[in-house]
C-alpha cells in the first residue's frame, strides 16, 4: 500500500504561493528563490516535547500538529527550501523558509520510507516529526490504528542515530533496583509483565546483576549504632530503611558481615529533601550534617572498640 499524505487545507497552497512572494519582497534578491518553479505536496508537521519523550507517551497521542511544510523545487524538481505553515487556533498562517538539510534533505529519507511501509505492508501517512530537546527531526511513518509507526531521522541527527535509515533493532538500558529476596528471575518476570505483548521481540540480557542486600538489625554492630545516636542526640528512635542505592556494603555481606549506612542529618531538613540533594542537580550536603555524622561516627568506632 502506497504511503499516503493528509490533504493539506484547501487554502494552505495560496497562504504559502502568497507568504514565499511576501518573504522575497522582504529579504530582496535572493538567486536561490528565484528559482523555485513548484512546490511538492505538503506535509503535516508534529511537535514532541522531551517531556513526553521521557515519559515514555505514545508518539501518536503525545505529538501536537502544529503546522504544514512544502518543499520548494527548481525546474529539475530539485530541492531548494522549505516553507512552512503554522497552526495557530484552528487556523494557518505562513510561517517562515527554511534552509539546510533538514529542509532539502528529505529525498532520500522518504525512498528509505517508502521501501519499509512496502516491505512492513503497513497503512502509513508520511508526514515530519520534530523532537527539539533531543536535536532531532525525522520523517514520520504514522500507522493505523493498530500499526507500527517507523522513524527516519534526517541528517544531521544525534548520535546513535543513522539518518535516512529506519533502524532494524533499537537497545536500551535499564536501571533497575529490586529488593532483597528477589532474584534475576523476578526481574525478567517484571519487565516481561511491564512490557506486555511487546516482550515477545524484546531480548533481556543482563550487563550488571547484583542481587540486593540487607542487614537485618539483629547483630552487636547494630546495637552499638543505636547506644552511639542516643549518646549523641539522646534518642533511641532508629528506623532501619531501603535505599535504592549501591555501596560496598553489598561485597561485605556477601562475606557474611553486617553493614549499615550511617548518619545524623541536618535537622532543619528533611530526610526526603535530603534524598533528593544526592546524585541529583547541585548535589550537595549540609556542613551541620557533616558534622554530626562525624561526631556519631566517632562515638560508635569508640564504643566498638571499647567493647
């Protein structure tokens, strides 16, 4: 089935006849516009925030329509520009002209399409998707409902991606943290569950597996941390919690050592603000907290070694 392009508005070919002679009446001679001797059937233009891009939104319900693009071509049906429509409240305005590869490039890009709807027999509109947080612009293969879309980036594109080609495979790395008891295998039932029928063309292979770990309050070292916070802040109250985090403590316990995580906060913050400051923009630590948690750690190497 022949790739298929939206019916641009009945009035979109006028705006954009009328708007390119209003932008060579501006910018003056320009020996490049002057040749153009047509314009090529325009396309829908989508916008996709990295936002969404991020969040993991389906492309088709995500994206915004935000206008209409033409290639401007010479005599010889080469590509010169691009000019643009802008959909604005329901209604088109020119735009602008656009220069470069994103612009002229195009050609090859939609053969690259052509051949992968043919092949795939897929029903899809061809129409030009723009991520600006990720510096990409490619064209769109929008399916049916129920189909797979396909993506040819245009050059230039971000690295890891080929341009004018619709990649074969896509890989992906995950970071997971799984608690303790779980093993690899409630892992890969997880994500195989996470990812629903698209599991059946997605391989898992793992590049770091380390089982979580944990310590469970019942050893001397533990009571010595306790009798240290109360003889430095008078309080018994220690809640052991989860941290989604990796630290040597894993390589000792697998020798059979309990370890801890230990430390007094800055009590004008909150844990959770604290949570928030590691590993994250600006990371950073109160001098308060330091402090105490050296304090702390000085009592507790005393009492472990006084014991």
């Amino acid at each position: 089935m022949p790739i298929k392009v939206m019916a641009a508005p009945r009035d979109a070919l006028k705006l954009l006849r009328t708007g390119i002679e209003q932008h060579l009446a501006t910018v003056g001679v320009d020996a490049a516009l002057a040749r153009v001797e047509g314009l090529a059937t325009p396309h829908r233009i989508f916008h996709l925030g990295i936002d969404a891009l991020v969040a993991g939104k389906r492309f088709a319900a995500a994206a915004r329509h935000v206008g209409w693009q033409a290639t401007l071509l010479d005599r010889a049906k080469q590509p010169i520009a691009a000019a643009e429509l802008a959909l604005s409240r329901g209604a088109l305005r020119f735009a602008c002209v656009n220069r470069g590869p994103h612009a002229t490039g195009g050609a090859e890009a939609e053969r690259a399409a052509e051949a992968w709807s043919r092949r795939t027999k897929g029903d899809h509109e061809l129409a030009v998707l723009r991520i600006p947080g990720a510096f990409c612009v490619a064209l769109w293969l929008r399916a049916a409902e129920g189909g797979d879309d396909g993506f040819v980036p245009l050059s230039p594109c971000p690295a890891g991606l080929k341009a004018n080609v619709i990649p074969d495979q896509a890989r992906a790395e995950v970071d997971l943290r799984a608690l303790p008891g779980m093993d690899r295998t409630d892992v890969d039932q997880y994500l195989r569950k996470t990812m629903g029928s698209a599991g059946d063309r997605i391989d898992l292979t793992p590049v770091a597996d380390h089982p979580a770990t944990a310590s469970d309050g019942s050893d001397r070292l533990w009571e010595t941390i306790v009798d240290s916070i109360e003889d430095e802040t008078g309080s018994r109250q220690v809640i052991p919690t989860l941290m989604p985090a990796a630290t040597d403590a894993r390589f000792f316990r697998s020798k059979g050592v309990p370890s801890y995580g230990v430390g007094l906060f800055d009590q004008r913050i909150e844990f959770a603000q604290f949570l928030t400051m590691f590993h994250g923009h600006d990371e950073r630590v109160s001098v308060d907290s330091v402090e105490a948690t050296t304090r702390l750690l000085d009592r507790l190497l005393g009492r472990w070694t006084a014991e």
